[in-house]
C-alpha cells in the first residue's frame, strides 16, 4: 500500500514509519513541517526504495491535494501535540489541528482515498482518582485545554466528513504515549534527560495526576490493524492498561537511573491540569485481535532511558531551547 503519513518526522508518526517499513513492503511517503518537534533524524536508517519524505504544511491544498492523489491512504499524525504550548499561544493549534485537519479531509474526499485519523483520550476530559469508569468510544466529549480542544474539533469534522460526504475513514484515540524519538518537552523523556544532564526533575504539583502509558510502538501495531482491519466509520479507542501517578513514573525513572528517591522538585502546576485519563480498549482487542507488547511498564521505561542514553546526538540539540521554553512560561504565568 502507498501510505501518506502527515507529521511523520515527530513522535508518534516517526515511530508508525519504522513500524510499518518492518511490517510488510509498503511504501511510505512523510509530510512533515519539521516545527520545533520534527526531527528528519528520527527516520534515518530506513530504506530509501520505500520512504519519500516531502518538507511542507498540511496548509499547503495544493501539495495536499497532490500528495493525495498519489497515495492509497492517509494515517494523519500532523498535529500541535503539547498542552504546556498550547496555554502560552493557542493560534498554532487550531491552525494545524483544525485547519490543517480540514485541508486533508477536502484532499481525501475529492480522491476517494481511505483516511485513518489519529487522536488522544484527552478529547474526553478527565476522570476523578477514584471513578472506577474508562473512557469508552461513546464518553461524550469535554475537553479542557486549547489543545485537546482542537484534536476534539478535529475528530467531528472527521466524523461529519463520514456522515456527509460518505468518506472512508476511521478513527482512534490513544492515551499517552512513550518509546524512542519523543521530544524532550514531554513528561518522561524531560526527566530522563534532565538526569542525565545532572539536572533535578521536575513534577507538576504533587504528581497526583494519573496518565494511563502506551509504548509507542504498541499504538502504532494497533494504528496499522484499524487501517487495514478496520470497520469504516469506526472510532477505536487504544490503551494499554498502564495507569500510573506521575510521582510513580518519576519513581521508577530515578530508581532505574540510580538516583535518590528525593532527588526531583516539585514546581508550579499547570493550570487546568487533567487528573486522570484511563482507557477501556475492549472494542479493538475484540473486534481486531490488538495486544499490548510492552505490557511490562518498568521493563518498556527501562529500555526508553537506554534509548536516551545511547542517543544524546538526537536529543541534546533540543534540550536547552525546550528548557528556555519552560522558563519563559513559568515566568509569563507567575
Ligand atoms: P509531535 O509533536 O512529536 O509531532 C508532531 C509532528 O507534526 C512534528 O513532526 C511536526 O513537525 C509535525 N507538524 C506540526 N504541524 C504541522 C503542519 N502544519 N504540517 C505538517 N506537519 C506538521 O507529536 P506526537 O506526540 O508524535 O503526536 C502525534 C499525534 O498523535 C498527534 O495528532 C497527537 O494529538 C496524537 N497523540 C499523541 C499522544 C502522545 O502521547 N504523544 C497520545 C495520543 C494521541
Ligand atoms: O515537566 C513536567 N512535569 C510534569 O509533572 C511535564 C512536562 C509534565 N508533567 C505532568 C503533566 C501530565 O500530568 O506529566 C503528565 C504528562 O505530561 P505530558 O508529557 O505533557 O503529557 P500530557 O499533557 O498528558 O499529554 C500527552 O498525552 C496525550 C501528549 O503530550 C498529548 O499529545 C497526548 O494527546
């Protein structure tokens, strides 16, 4: 199959490339921004017979629209991902995730091309510590920050493109993601590296909040079942049971990483902060046969901070302007 995965030079979509350039001979073609969170590094190794990699904007209709035709599907990456960012300067976010959303679902309905979107649980608020409920497909939405408001109004659009227009598309929200080639902004990898830069980690609040974890890898096998397997029309939600309280991440973090229990700071929290997400992904173990791999958290973050120890060439150029990043909004918001 041509694949056209948009935003496939950050996180998420570089890790469904190497996925799915192992799993079969597909071909791949990227289009990707390469914002602050892009990094062409993260596809580097794969074969150049099966991968094109296109620098551009999902803003861009008339590249959309011919990298479209040329493609059998689309599995739709592309995004403004971090809540933090999003507070400061929301513009980005609807842009990318709405706008952007929208240019590719007009491309795909003009050619009739199969759509697979990517989104988060976050469209569906948050639950208390203590609701024994998950998130199922039918959790009525109720996001809370700019950002998950945005992948919430682009899932709807979505969803109407399918009613309306007959388009052929799925959908999934997936909780939160770790694994190789995520940027040093996010939550384990900014502790990871700030360890091994001798620096103290740092958690929001009292670290009560609850974030239910997913090897990245494990996302992008269930991505891959939903595209070829999957039922039109369809959302599927994906988790991987791996609830767990930010100060117990950052528990095992400094465990694995040998250093003192105590060794981290408790900062300012972020405002409007999510307790808890959790997910229920019955319906694609059920209906698509979908397992976890890394079902051992401890085991799947202990080879996560490998990764970030043998790769400090990927990680280091970002380090300091990530940091910067944070100063400058603790500053802003104090
Ligand atoms: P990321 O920030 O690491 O990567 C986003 C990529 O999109 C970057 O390579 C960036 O350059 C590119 N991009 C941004 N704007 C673009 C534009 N206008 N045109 C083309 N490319 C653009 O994000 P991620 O964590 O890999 O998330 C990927 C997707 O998965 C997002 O849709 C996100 O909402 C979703 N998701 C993420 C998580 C998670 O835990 N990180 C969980 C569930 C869902
Ligand atoms: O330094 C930190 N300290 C801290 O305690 C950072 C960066 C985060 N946190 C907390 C906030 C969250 O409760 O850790 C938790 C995880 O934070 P993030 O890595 O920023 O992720 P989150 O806000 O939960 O959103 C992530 O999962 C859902 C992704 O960034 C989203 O793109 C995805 O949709």
């Amino acid at each position: 199959m041509r694949i056209l995965v948009t935003g496939g030079a950050g996180f998420i979509g570089s890790n469904f490339v190497h996925h799915v350039l192992g799993a079969g001979d597909h071909h791949v073609t990227v289009i990707d921004k390469l914002t602050y969170a892009g990094n062409r590094a993260s596809l580097e190794g794969l074969p150049a017979s099966r991968l094109q990699f296109v620098h551009g904007d999902i803003l861009d209709a008339p590249l959309v629209d011919r990298l479209v035709g040329e493609s059998e599907a689309v599995v739709h990456f592309a995004a403004e991902s971090h809540n933090d960012n999003s507070l400061d300067d929301p513009r980005p976010f609807v842009d990318t995730n709405i706008i952007g959303t929208f240019t590719l679902l007009e491309a795909v309905r003009r050619h009739g091309t199969r759509f697979h979107h990517i989104s988060t649980d976050e469209v569906y608020g948050d639950l208390e510590l203590d609701d024994p409920a998950r998130f199922t497909e039918s959790t009525p939405y109720n996001p809370s920050s700019p950002y998950s408001s945005t992948k919430a109004g682009s899932d709807l659009l979505v969803r109407a493109w399918v009613r309306s227009f007959g388009l052929r598309a799925t959908l999934s929200n997936c909780s939160n993601n770790y694994g190789p080639y995520q940027h040093v902004e996010k939550f384990i990898p900014r502790q990871i590296t700030n360890v091994l830069r001798g620096e103290r980690p740092k958690l929001y609040g009292a670290g009560r909040n609850v974030r239910d974890w997913i090897h990245a890898d494990d996302h992008s096998a269930a991505v891959l079942a939903i595209l070829e397997r999957g039922r039109l029309g369809e959302t599927y939600l994906i988790g991987a049971d791996g609830e767990r309280s930010n100060r117990e991440v950052l528990a095992l973090i400094l465990e694995a990483m040998g250093r003192p229990a105590d060794e981290f700071d408790e900062v300012a929290d972020r405002p409007g902060h999510d307790l808890r997400y959790a997910i229920d992904s019955s319906k694609l173990r059920g209906e698509l046969g979908w397992m976890p791999r890394f079902a051992d958290f401890s085991a799947g973050l202990a080879a996560t901070i490998d990764w970030y120890r043998r790769n400090e060439a990927w990680w280091a150029p970002q380090k300091q302007a990530a940091e910067d990043r944070y100063r400058a909004q603790h500053t802003a918001r104090a």
